[in-house]
C-alpha cells in the first residue's frame, strides 16, 4: 500500500507540473474543455489510465462530454461518450434517494429499527435506517434489501423507474455478471503501479445497492442535475440527504486542500479550495470514479477511468482547473 501511495503521489505530482508549464499552451488560456481534456490526456499518455470518461457541466454552457484512450486495449476500443463505466460507490447516492423518497411517500420513517423489514438479521434492533446511510458497503447492501421488502420490488426495477428514468438516465444499469452490455469498458490494474503495464482486473461482483452502477459520465452529469434541483426528490429530503452530518475520514487524495469535511447520506460533503461541495469516490476492480457538485459555482463534474486510481492521479489539476485555483 505505501508503495502504492507513493506512486500515486509521483503520478499526481507530474499531472500537475506538467499542466502548470508554461510551454504547455502558448498565448491566452485555452478554454476550460480543452484544458480538462489536455489533463486527461496526460493520464492516457502517461500510462496511468486505459481510458478516461469526462463530462462537465457549467452555468449557461452545454455540458460537455468527451473520451480518452481505450475503453479495451485488447480490441483496441476507444472511450467515446457512450463509454459504460462502472462507478463503486458513487452508486450509494441512488440507493440513498431511493430510501428517502420511499420516506417522504410514508412507506418508512428513516428512525424506523430496520429489524422492521429484516426480521432475520442478526443484531438489527437498534440499527435504524438513518443509520444505514450513515455507514458502509455492507450497510447499503441492507439498504437495498429494505428498498425490495418495503416496495415488493427488485431493487433493480424500483430505482430504474422512479430514479434513473426520471432523470433521463437510459444508459445506466445494474447488470447481472452474464449479461452482455454494449459500450462496457474493460476494468485494469497497473502491475506493482508501473505505467503502462496494465493487467486485467478481473469482474469482481459486491452488492447492487453498494456499488453495481455502471453508467457514462453523461449519465452521472444527468443525475447531478435532477437530484440537485429537487426533481427526484424533495428539496427537504435533499437538505437531509446532504446535512446528515456522520463523521468521515477525509479521502488521502483530498486532505490537502478539504476542510469542514463530513458524510452525508450516499456522499460526501465539505469545502474544497475554499468551496461547498459535495462529492462520491467509487472504486470497483478496474474502475475509479468520481462525481463532483459545487453548488455556489454551478459547476458539475463526472471523471472516470477503467484503472484503479487512473481518475484519481489527475484529480487535483481538474479540480483548479474547474475553481481556477
């Protein structure tokens, strides 16, 4: 791990110097796009990550998407917008708003004990729901359990309809591990952390309600965007949802520049460089994801990669770029 860190570190460090150079653009700034793409393309070229997924939303602009790299290095397939990556965690944000908006329709109250709709489970009596969001993997597993007693309802089937559909979400899904899905990236893995020498990762399979969401950055900018405007849920539920208040170590890749850190329900919540935020770092075997909303700012951005920690090394150059910090 301490190898693994100090590479990551290195890898960072050369995102940022290069994208501070001064022989990296000449004459005025280049436009924000073309600068978030020139980062992105530092972590292909690097061989840091296969592929890289980006999407960006600005006040009064289109939100703009675009590809970097492979989304296969085997076949060769490129990363378009239609990409599919799998997004770990990030997936927590969905399964959250499914509970709250099953709360806020009185099918369950979030101080419910959740030995309510579990019966079976070990030690749930004074868990609560609230609880549940509070925490980890293991607990949005259960959250997602609770989602099928309480609706009679494959999990799956609930949050496609009254969730992801309504935000215009038509390329996101919760495949089983057979299934074929067009557009999927490969997920991989830098061997001992040396560029370039990419290894497959392998499927590896959690829990749907915890992290089986694979979507495209366009999708998640879309999720941004109706969860944050009230339109999936309540703007109360949605307060509750980013209020929360649980107490969360800070990510190792934000520390330096976080500060009024703490976990809401199915995100994360401070102010970075300065600014309100609120965030989701998912990872799954290949994948490494990360959704940003800066509300004071507008400003919305999905970046993804099919390499462990391949969105991560750049991260910090993509974050100024964005603020202007």
């Amino acid at each position: 791990m301490l190898q693994t860190n100090r590479s990551l570190l290195h890898r960072t460090a050369s995102a940022i110097s290069w994208w501070a150079s001064p022989d990296r653009v000449s004459g005025e700034a280049a436009p924000l796009p073309q600068t978030l793409g020139a980062i992105a393309e530092s972590a292909v070229a690097g061989g840091y990550a296969a592929g890289v997924g980006l999407g960006l939303c600005l006040p009064i602009k289109t939100p703009a998407f675009a590809g970097f790299g492979w989304a296969n290095l085997e076949t060769q397939t490129p990363v378009d917008r239609d990409a599919i990556f799998r997004v770990g965690a990030c997936t927590r944000q969905v399964t959250a708003a499914a509970i709250l908006l099953l709360a806020e329709r009185g099918e369950l109250r979030l101080d419910d004990t959740i030995d309510i709709f579990l019966p079976n489970e070990p030690d749930t009596g004074r868990v609560r729901v609230r609880d549940l969001l509070l925490a980890n993997n293991a607990a949005y597993a259960l959250l997602g359990r609770i989602v099928e007693v309480v609706t009679s309802e494959s999990f799956v089937g609930f949050v496609t309809g009254a969730l992801l559909g309504p935000a215009g979400m038509t390329a996101s899904r919760f495949p089983n591990p057979t299934e074929i899905i067009p557009h999927r990236a490969s997920g991989y893995r830098l061997a001992g952390g040396c560029a370039h020498d990419f290894r497959n990762a392998g499927a590896g399979h959690g829990a749907v309600a915890a992290d089986g969401l694979y979507t495209t950055a366009s999708d998640l900018l879309l999720w941004n965007r109706a969860l944050h405007s009230g339109r999936l849920i309540s703007r109360s539920a949605l307060d509750q949802m980013i209020y929360a208040g649980g107490e969360s170590g800070p990510c190792p890749a934000l520390a330096p520049f976080l500060d009024r850190h703490a976990r809401g329900f199915g995100l994360e919540v401070g102010r970075l460089f300065g600014r309100r935020a609120c965030w989701q770092h998912g990872q799954a075997p290949g994948f490494d994801a990360w959704l940003f909303h800066f509300p004071d700012d507008r400003a919305d951005l999905a970046l993804l990669a099919n390499t462990e920690q391949g969105a991560t090394t750049i991260l910090e150059p993509m974050l100024r770029a964005i603020l202007r910090v």
